[in-house]
C-alpha cells in the first residue's frame, strides 16, 4: 500500500512571510504574560517586534511572490490577535499606571464588531468576496497600534517622551477610528442598494 506524502504541500505553504505571521501568533502570548506580570519594557518591545513582523512579511510576501491563502488568513488573524489582546490588557485598570481609557478600547471593539457584521451582510447578499482596506481603515489602523505602543511605553523608562501625548493620541485614535468605521459603512451601504 502507498501512502501519499502531503509534505511537499505542507512545506510549499511554509513561506517566509507564513512563517513570520506564525511568529507573530506565538509572541501574543508572550506579551500578554509580560504585560499582566508588570514587565511593561519587555512587553513593548515584544509588542514592537511584532509589529515589525506585520510590516516585514507583507513586504516580503509582495517582493518574493509569496502570497498565499493561508497567509491571507494567518496575517489578518495574527494582527488582530495582537491588537485585541493589546487594548483588553491595557485597559485594565490593575496592570499598569498608565492605561487605554475604556471608552475607546470599547469604540474599537465596537466599530469592530460592527464591520464584521456588515462584511457577513455584503457577503451573503451582494457575494462581493474582497473587502480591501479604504484609506482611512489604514490610517486607523496606524494610529492604533501607536496608542497602543505610546500606552504600553508610558509605564517604562521612555514615559518622559510618550506620557504627554497620551491624552491627544487617545482622542486621535476616538476620531479615527469613528471616522473609518463611518467610511467603511458608507461604501459597504451602497453595495448592499447595488445588490
């Protein structure tokens, strides 16, 4: 009896950005120890090299001609990971000095869960299948993940230069992220009257 070998195939998904995207997976446990045991240094720069990855494995995923299916799942699903992890984490009052205020972890999370529903709508009634990022999801996106890398930093040794800002970068991020999620329901509202 011959058994068939999927290690080639398995292999042939193995990319360097997949790779990358599973590292970035394994490190949303790493910091979300290092944040709930008060080694806030630490924490930001797992954080930081994290995000790094993201920026790293798109690029190279371009660059190599390494696109894949299961890196269109599993960068999506480690970014968010790591940024869900982030806000919850850094909202509790108890882990740091310096947290989110929950008003915008919960706007976030909101705006969120609200453009999953309506990609669910779009899907089902207008079968659109790519839902790219507009301008504006981008931009929030960044400033996200700048609160939330100036937030987690304010509790180390760079809180003379991030502390200040938090206030204004805050309500950036309440802006932005309203903003974006206003964007994405305009466009998605006139494709859901086109189906």
């Amino acid at each position: 009896m011959v058994v068939p070998n999927d290690g080639g195939r398995a292999l042939r998904h193995l990319t360097i950005p997949n790779i990358l995207s599973l590292i970035r997976l394994g490190m949303v446990p790493l910091f979300i120890v290092l944040a709930l045991r008060g080694h806030h240094a630490a924490a930001f720069f797992v954080f930081v090299g994290a995000a790094l990855t993201d920026a790293l494995d798109g690029y190279l995923a371009r660059r190599l001609n390494q696109t894949s299916r299961l890196g269109a799942f599993l960068d999506p699903a480690a970014d968010k990971l790591l940024m869900v992890s982030g806000y919850i984490v850094y909202t509790i009052p108890w882990v740091a000095t310096w947290t989110l205020p929950i008003w915008l972890t919960f706007t976030v999370f909101i705006r969120d869960l609200t453009l999953v529903v309506f990609v669910y709508l779009i899907y089902t009634r207008v079968r659109i299948r790519r839902f790219p990022p507009s301008i504006a999801g981008k931009v929030s996106t960044i400033v996200q993940v700048v609160v939330l890398a100036a937030t987690i930093a304010s509790n180390t040794f760079i809180a003379p230069l991030t502390t200040p800002m938090l206030l204004w970068l805050h309500r950036l991020a309440l802006v932005m992220t309203l903003y974006s999620g206003a964007d994405y329901l305009r466009r998605w509202e006139i494709e859901l009257r086109r189906g």
